[in-house]
C-alpha cells in the first residue's frame, strides 16, 4: 500500500505516536512532522482530508483531541499524460484508519489520548500487526488483537 | 523518586530499587510545561537512563531502554548510543523485554548501526523459535531494519517460515519478503515459488492479503516479470470478496493492463461489476481509477466510470469530491467529454472553501487549455484570481503562466493579448509571481517580434503608474517593463513620457539593481530621441539595416500573421514611432511631420534638462551599477545639452547637426544599441562536445570547491554569446542533420580550453595567449562582453533563432552530445533501477522453473493444466514468447546458462540495468566475475534447498 508513516498527534501539535517505514534521521522526523502538524492542523471540519505534502500524500482524519496522520506515496506528483495510478488508494487509507482506531477502541475500551500515551508499547504492537512493510497484512480486529490479549493474560 | 541522582558511575541496587517507571517519567514530562523545564527534566531522565541502562537486571534495564524509546520516538531523543543494550535486550528469555528489545530496535536502528551484526544470531534463533509470538517479533523487526547483510543470512530461515503451518506466521514472513528481496534480490530465486504457491492456496484470506501485497508492490516497479501470474490475480479478481486484496488486484492489473492489451479484453467485465455492485467507496474509487488510466478504450466501462465520478462530484462528502475530481483528471487527457459535462461542478469548485479542492479544480481547468479556449479561460481565472484568497490567487497565477508559456507558448496565438493579460496580471494587488512575468515580458519580446508595440503600451502602462512603485511584489515585473521600454522605445509614441516615467522620484523605492534597470532603460530612451532629433534622416536608415540583418524571426505557430507582419518591418522610409501605420507611404508622410512635431528643440533641451536634474543626486551613489550607468547617461546628456544650446542660432540647419561631436557619438551609440536580442538556447554551450583528447576535470576537480563561490552568475533571461559559439552551435546542427556524428575540430577544443582559462585563471600560468584567445570560445554569459559584442549580436540571434525555430517545429530532444550521457545520470537512480532489474531479472527465472515444477508438482490441478494446454498456442509479443527459445533445450545446465544470455540480451535496451555486473548486494562495483560466481552459489544453494526440478519451463497463456 505503500505507507510511509504513521503519526497520531494532539490538538497541541504533540506527537504520540510515530511509526517510520523508511528510514529518516532525527532531524528529517522532526522537519516532517512539523511541516505536516502545522499543515493539517490547521485544516477545519470542511475541508477534505487529503494533504499533499513534498513526495507524500497525508491522509488524516480526527478523532476528539487526536489526527491519525497516514503519509503515503504520491506518485501523482508528476502529473503528465504518463500518470502511474500506484498511489495508494486514499478512501483505504481512511478505512485503515478507522480500523486502527476501533481496533484501539476495543482493546483500551474508550480509547483516548492517555491510553495510547501511556500504552505506546502496546499501539506499535497492534500497528505492526497490522502493517509491514508499509503494507497493510491484517484487517480483522480479532486477529489485531489476539497476540496481545495473550500477553496481557500471561503477565 | 531521588534514586537516581545520588552515585556516580555503575547502577547500584538504589537504582534497580527506586528506578522510575515509564508511566512515571511519562507523568513527570506532563506536569512540566513544554520548554526548558521539560527539556531539562528530560535530561535528568536521561542521565538516569543511561546508568540504569548498565544494569545487570534485565528487569531495570529493560524499563529503562522502554523509557528511551518512548524519549527517542515522541520527543526525538538521539538513542543509537544504547543500540547494544536492545541487541542485549532482545535476547532475554522473558517475552516482555524481548519485545521492548525488539521495540527499540525496529524504531532506532540505521542501516549503519555498528551492532547491527549482532543480531543476527539473535534473529534467526527466535525465527526457528517454536513461540510463533518470538518468530513474529523477529520477522517485525526484520522487516523495518533489513539490510542486506540480514537478508542474505537468514533468506534460508524465512523460506522455511513461508511454509509454515501457522497462518499467523505466513502471513508475516510473506510481508516481510517484499524487504528481503529489495535488499537482496538473490533471495527471490529461493523464495519467489513459495511465494506464488500462497497466491494460489485460496483458503486463507489472512495470507492472501498479505502475498497480494507483495505482488502489488513488486509490480508497481517492474510489471512485465508478473504477466505469467495473470491467471491468478484473474482468480482473485473474481473470486475475492475482500476490498482490500480487491484494490490490490485492481492495482496491478492496471500495470499488467498496459503490457498486454487482450489481458483488458478479459478484465473489463468484473471491474465493471465490482463498480457497479459494490457498496463500498474505496472500492469503487479504485475500479474508476483503473478503467480511466489503463482501460480508457473500452467505451461502456468509461461511461459508467465517469458516471460514479460524477457521483463522487455531487456527494457532500468532501473527500469524495476531491476523489472525483482527480479521478477527472486522469479522465481528461483521453476522454475530454467527461470534464465537460462536469464543467459547472468544476468551474463551481474553484471557490470552494478547501484550498485542496479548488487546487485540483484548477489542476483541471488547466488541463483543459487549448489554443481555442485559451483567451476565454484565462479571462474567468483572472476573474477567480481577483476573488481569492492571496495564497490562491497566486496559485492560479501561476498555473496560467505555466501553461501558456508551455512549449514556448505553444497555446497563444494573439501575443498582443497575451501582453496585455501578463500586464493585467502585474496590477493584481496580491501578485507574486514578479519573477515569471518579468521572464515572460522579456522572453515574448525577444521571440516574438510583432509583439513589441504592444509590450511597449504595456511596459509604458506600468512605468507611468507611480502607485505601483510602492509594491515590491512587483519591482520585478517594472524592471522588465523598463527593459521592455529601453529597447523597444522607437515603438513608442512618446519618448519623452517613459523619460519622465523613468526619472520619477518615486523610483527611489526601488532596489538598486532595478533602479540601474531604469537608468540604462533612460539612456537608451535619450539615445533614441537624440538621434531622431539629429539625424532624423538615418533614423530610418539604421532601422532599415537592421531589419535587413534580423531575419524573419517570428515563432512558427504564429506563422499564419506572416503577411501582415510586412508592414511591421521597417522598410526604408518605416517611421519608427508609430507602428500603426501600417502603410510604409503613409509612413513618410506622417516620418516627416510627426518627427517635426515631437522632437523639436524645446523638447529635447527639456528632456536633457530632466535627466540632468533628477539625475544629479545619484551620481554619487554607493552602488556601483547605479554610480556607472548614471554617468555614464549624465556625460551624454551634458555633452548633448552643451552642443544643443549653443548652436540654437542653426537649429533649423540640418546638415549641421550631422557634424557635432553629439551626432557623431550618437550614431555609435545608436548602432550599438539598435541591434536586437534574441533568445539563446540554454543548452547551446552543453551542445558543444568536448574534444577527444581534452580532459577537463582531472587535474582541476578538486578546484571546484574553491571554485564554487566565483563562478559566473548565469543569466536567466538572456544571454549574449560570441560568434564563435554560435558558429559552432552552426556546425554542430548541420553535423547532426547530416550524420548525426558529433564533429571535434581543433578550434573547439582550442576554444573550449581558453574559456576554462577564462573561469580558472587563477590557476594558469600566465601567457599572451590569454590576450588572443578572444578569437575561441568565451563564456556565454560574461557580462563584459555586453557591449563590445553588438556586431556579431545580429548573426547570433539569426542563427539562434533558426536552430529554435527548427527544434521547434521537430520537437526531437537534441540527440547528440557526449555530454550529456557521461556525467548526467545520479547514481542512486542508476542504483535503485538496478535493484529492481535484479528483482524482476531474477523473477522471470524464477517464473520459468517454478511454472516447470508446479506443472509436474501438481498436475492435477486446473491452473497448471491450463498451462500445459497453454503450451501449444503460446502467443507472439509478450514476454512468454521471448521465453520460447528455451524450450528444446533438455539439459537444465544448458538451458539455464542460455537463459540467462537470454535474458541479458532483452535487458540490453534499458540503461542501467546490467544485472550481471552487480553482486549480491546491489552494489555496483564488484568485478563481474566476483558477481558471477556468487549468483551461481545462491543458486546451487536455490536449487539444492528447495529441490526445484527444472527439466520442462512451460508457458502459460495468462489469457486462459
């Protein structure tokens, strides 16, 4: 699907989570991460949730206090007669998202801002259940979170 | 709390004690406030990390390294100092702390982490682990920090995974294939079949996701290896109810789609289903998307393609609209209709509320530009861009100075109202596009000769508006207006107003480089009224001989204006000022008693008086360029002023005035400046090939650093080259249209070496060569040359012009130049392609055997009989009939090594792409033999692992 990365930031433009496919130094992270805050956060309810961003596509979407910021590949960016359409399909992504938040809805019941800071380790674990390599292997919530609940039985 | 500031070196049994836990480093970042008490609580934390971190209790130094990780991932905290203790970490025989191990180490290693070898061990003994939930950590963070020294190690381990019989680990070492293969493309050859069999195994959909992934992603780079797979995917297609691995599908069919046309024949039909039964949007979106990009011929799915677009148009949800209209966009260039029996919804949505939205609305109105609608289009954007937002507005700007200046202008045809709308567009009160339209001004005037007159009302427009002065946004823009008006002045009907629009007083808001602009502009403006105070005879005379010199220089799409154009030329008695006249008699007439109108004495003494006093205070200017070409106007306006007044008494004696010392420097002056510019190819100097024998970078590369802040400044909207070059420019073409062969004379490479003298001379030995070497090459863009150089101005232009012109007639990319090839290509392109040449090149060998052993593996199966039936009608100009010559061969050995002949030969055309000149690691300086060998040990090692019979490659016809 090509997923670069993963953000979940707050109203306050604080990072909560972030997950990388590809390698970028520190400071490349924190560029990004500003650029993109500041860009989308700055966006209100009327306004669709796709932000082209240097060679990224941001799909987001907010929930209460919280943007899921998914980057992925734009390769539109060269918008002649010779188009490549391997860009990632922006309504899944939404839908990824979705996923991704009624997953952590189920397991934290209610899920907000505090779980997922206090659970950092826990939301990678259920991210990297569902994306590898930038490609999105699991969609079956069961399944997201059966690994999991077996950890949490046995600690 | 305190336990970690007491103690100096090692952790003490304190700090195992008391150590904070990660909830409470947490809740102490959040009591303080962002800032510098933060960071310096931060910093406490870590120096307490960093001792609890040497612990010998996992436990401690377990929460410790989960305490930097979340430091490291949310608050950027550098931790690749504590690389060695997650190594340390993931080996712990608690599943919680290798986890936290695995944690830290899939978010902060580099592929440069020194330890990263260190994990290999670690790695494949948790992949052989029998806990699936150690395996799966494993594959995790083998998939985020795999390089290829991981990926060659551990290839066997995963291709043991890949059969497992736990879906749950499959599924993971399949995703985390797409990995491995980018960093080592060799293991393809191992786990490609294994691959393909989970793309066949339809029962779980758990693994099937994640293989059609891989294929999805492996496909997005180099399609042609997996149109043997078609069958499948086809299978799938239909048979799937999963949207994701739908979407997947869909994706690489429209890869595939363009590769083998009879394979769209077949796929048209179920995305035309999936369009119309599903119900769930992204679905729907991406079947749209396929059928606009890679079934765009199929006129029925392209219909109801355009149908859901419009839905998506109409829906309230936003997000859906901006879809639709992109989904419009890839509609546009082969159906045009579609755009236009949306037009109101698109026309509409460029006052949206969504900065987004009206961008793509935009992208969309441009798309649709044509040389017909181009007037009609640009007036409503200008009207859309008044409206905007600032942001906006300059975005709509922009996008029209784009398009209408694509291709050299491609689209306009009425230059006159393109000079108009370029002036309107200056006086938008948010412009800031200065720089494009400044570019613009003076690139349309300088190709196009018909538009001067008008240029120059447009130029006299800006200039006399002192309101404009005060924006800086659009200094830019009235420096070239003044050029404009300098240059052109003797299409001016007056003179003396663009004198005084120059001198204002306000253009002391100007920035100095601008101001000198206006200063130059003036001189030629007080040259021109000079001389046609004068000389009014030669005035005509001069224009004639330089129309003489300047050939028909007019861009070819305007070539229908041609005829008209006649009357433009200054004939012999063309009156210079009033190019309305079309009627060279008429001209005379008018010459005579207009120029007896507007160039009297009084004028003229006026004028000189003007310059002379607004002048005055700036000849002590601090700026140099000001300080020069003030004085350079003041010592002609003083010369011209005394001369003038004292001879008032013959001011009716014409013949006079021929012999002051003003008329005679004016002649010279005028000759000089009454030559024209025109546009240079920005090539022209890449196009001159460098002599066989000359090298120019080995002894001086290391000078460039030095280098680096003398170079010239290249001039962005013209330039002025010596004959030489444009001799050369001559030869080169007509060498090229005659053998296409780069000729390198001795004069070239002469000339090539004076103008590195030139730039480096520091670094010669000084010699009176340097004098002579005027006589070869000189820099294209040298700035001294500017005046000295008129004479050979007009052969230049001419030829320039010419070789424009005809490139752009043919639109053939220069062929030519060594030049060009040698040092262009970047490396890491070259790099990557490789890769993924690897990828694919070892993908269609594998394709080959694996299809033999399926056959023979599993021959029951309808799939693999299709095959086999397949094999009698294999078909012409796809990749499997390329294939073909394999088949006779018996022998493995044999046909393996003809094969991979085989396939070297097909890579040939493609650059870059010399598969066997790289090793292992994609690297690409290892010798060939090196490389070589070590692909027939991977495929001993392929071969004997995996037990793949080669004996019979059979072809599939993917069209079933």
């Amino acid at each position: 699907m090509g997923i670069r990365f993963v953000l979940m930031v707050n109203k306050q433009g604080q990072t909560r989570l972030a997950q990388y496919y590809e390698y970028l130094t520190l400071e490349e992270r924190r560029a990004l991460e500003g650029e993109i805050v500041r860009k989308c956060l700055a966006r209100n309810e009327q306004q669709c949730s796709f932000v082209e961003h240097r060679t990224y596509k941001i799909v987001y979407r907010r929930y209460a206090s919280l943007f899921f910021l998914v980057g992925v590949d734009n390769e539109e960016v060269s918008r002649a007669h010779t188009f490549t359409i391997m860009c990632p399909n922006e309504l899944a992504i939404l839908e990824f998202i979705h996923l991704l938040v009624e997953t952590m809805d189920r397991h934290f019941g209610n899920v907000c801002e505090l779980d997922i800071m206090f659970h950092l380790e826990k939301a990678h674990f259920m991210l990297e259940e569902m994306v590898m390599n930038g490609c999105i292997v699991e969609t079956s919530k069961a399944n997201i979170l059966a690994p999991i609940q077996l950890m949490d039985k046995a600690s | 709390m305190s336990g970690g500031s007491g103690g100096g070196g090692g952790p003490s049994l304190m700090d195992s004690l008391f150590q904070r836990t990660l909830d409470d480093l947490i809740k102490g970042i959040r009591i303080h406030v962002p800032g510098a008490a933060q960071s310096t609580f931060i910093s406490k934390s870590l120096d307490e990390i960093r001792r609890e971190i040497k612990s010998t209790d996992l436990q401690t130094k377990s929460t410790a390294l989960q305490k930097l990780t979340y430091l490291h991932s949310l608050h950027g905290i550098d931790m690749s100092w504590a690389a060695f203790h997650a190594v340390e970490l993931t080996s712990s025989p608690s599943f919680i702390h290798k986890k936290t191990g695995y944690l830290a180490a899939s978010l902060s290693f580099r592929p440069s982490t020194d330890v990263l070898l260190l994990l290999t061990n670690q790695l494949r003994k948790d992949l052989s682990s029998t806990n699936q939930h150690e395996v799966s950590l494993a594959l995790e963070c083998l998939s985020v920090i795999c390089t290829p020294d991981f990926a060659r190690d551990l290839t066997p381990d995963i291709f043991t995974l890949l059969a497992s019989s736990k879906n749950f680990i499959r599924k993971k070492s399949i995703a985390c294939l797409l990995m491995v293969f980018s960093q080592y493309p060799d293991a393809v050859r191992v786990c490609f079949k294994r691959l393909v069999e989970n793309l066949e195994g339809t029962d779980n959909a758990q693994t099937l996701a994640a293989t059609v992934g891989v294929f999805c992603e492996l496909a997005s780079k180099e399609p042609r290896s997996y149109l043997p797979l078609a069958p499948e995917f086809y299978r799938i297609l239909v048979d799937s109810r999963n949207n994701w691995v739908l979407i997947k599908v869909l994706k690489i069919f429209a890869k595939l789609a363009k590769l083998e046309p009879r394979l769209a024949k077949k796929v048209v039909e179920p995305i035309c289903d999936h369009m119309k039964r599903s119900e769930a949007k992204s679905l729907v979106f991406e079947c749209v998307r396929t059928i606009v990009s890679s079934f765009y011929e199929y006129e029925f799915a392209v219909k109801l393609a355009v149908a859901k677009i419009r839905e998506f148009l109409l829906d309230s949800d936003l997000n859906l609209k901006y879809l639709g209209l992109q989904g419009l966009l890839l509609v546009a260039p082969n159906h045009s209709w579609a755009v236009l029996e949306n037009k109101e919804v698109v026309i509409k949505s460029l006052s949206d509320v969504d900065r987004n939205i009206k961008l793509e609305a935009l992208r969309l109105v441009m798309s649709m530009v044509s040389d017909d609608n181009v007037v009609e289009i640009c007036r409503v954007l200008i009207g859309y861009a008044l409206k905007s937002d600032p942001e906006f507005c300059n975005e709509i700007l922009r996008s029209m100075l784009l398009t209408c200046s694509r291709n050299v202008y491609e689209i306009i045809i009425d230059f006159d109202w393109y000079a108009s709308l370029l002036g309107e567009m200056a006086r938008i009160p948010h412009c800031q596009n200065g720089e494009e339209i400044e570019y613009q001004l003076i690139d349309i005037g300088m190709r196009v000769k018909d538009v001067r007159p008008e240029l120059v009302r447009v130029g006299r427009d800006l200039l006399i508006d002192p309101a404009l002065l005060g924006n800086p946004f659009i200094h830019r823009i009235l420096s070239a207006a003044a050029w404009v008006s300098g240059e052109y002045v003797w299409f001016s009907r007056n003179p003396f107003e663009i004198m005084e629009a120059l001198l204002q007083p306000r253009t002391n808001l100007l920035p100095p480089s601008i101001r000198a602009v206006y200063i130059h502009s003036a001189f030629k403006v007080l040259s021109f009224c000079l001389h046609s105070f004068l000389l009014p005879n030669k005035t005509a005379n001069s224009l004639s001989k330089f129309a003489d010199m300047e050939p028909d220089f007019i861009y070819s799409e305007s070539e229908g204006e041609f005829p008209e154009t006649s009357g433009l030329r200054p004939h012999q008695e063309f009156n210079p000022r009033d190019l309305s006249e079309k009627n060279a008699d008429n001209a005379t007439i008018s010459s005579s008693s207009l120029k007896n109108d507007t160039f009297t004495r009084e004028s003229v003494v006026n004028m000189l008086t003007l310059i002379l006093t607004s002048l005055s205070p700036l000849a002590g200017s601090h700026d140099v360029e000001i300080e020069e070409r003030v004085r350079n106007l003041f010592g002609l306006a003083q010369l011209a002023q005394e001369e003038i007044c004292c001879h008032d008494d013959r001011k009716e004696m014409m013949v006079d005035r021929d012999d002051l010392k003003t008329s005679i420097i004016i002649r010279l002056i005028n000759d000089a400046l009454s030559e024209d510019f025109g546009p240079v190819s920005l090539s022209a100097q890449e196009r001159v090939p460098v002599p066989d024998g000359l090298v120019l970078e080995e002894n001086l590369s290391k000078l460039d650093i030095i280098c680096a802040d003398v170079q010239l400044p290249k001039s962005k909207s013209f330039s002025l080259v010596r004959p030489s070059l444009l001799q050369m420019d001559g030869d080169f073409v007509s060498s090229r249209q005659n053998e296409e062969e780069s000729e390198t004379s001795a004069a070239e490479s002469t000339s090539l070496l004076s103008e590195h003298r030139k730039r480096h001379g520091l670094f010669y030995l000084p010699s009176d060569n340097n004098q002579n070497a005027s006589t070869g090459f000189q820099p294209a863009n040298d700035p001294n040359q500017k005046d000295n150089d008129v004479e050979d101005l007009v052969k230049l232009t001419e030829e320039s012009l010419v070789l424009k012109r005809k490139s752009n007639l043919a639109r053939p990319r220069p062929v030519v130049v060594k030049l060009d090839e040698g040092g262009r290509l970047p490396i890491t392109v070259k790099k990557t392609q490789s890769t993924d040449d690897l990828i694919s090149g070892a993908v269609r060998d594998v394709l080959l055997g694996n299809e033999a052993s399926s056959q023979s593996n599993q021959s029951g199966k309808p799939s693999s009989r299709r095959r086999g039936k397949a094999l009698s009608k294999v078909d012409q100009g796809s990749e499997s009939n390329n294939n073909m010559e394999n088949f006779e061969i018996g022998n493995s050995s044999k046909r393996r090594s003809k094969h991979r002949i085989h396939g070297k030969d097909k890579k040939h055309p493609s650059p870059g792409n010399d598969v066997e000149g790289r090793d292992e690691n994609g690297e690409v300086n290892k010798q060939k033999s090196g490389s070589r060998h070590g692909r027939h040990k991977a495929r001993q090692r392929a071969d004997g692992g995996i037990n793949v019979v080669v004996q019979k490659p059979v072809i599939p016809d993917f069209l079933l």
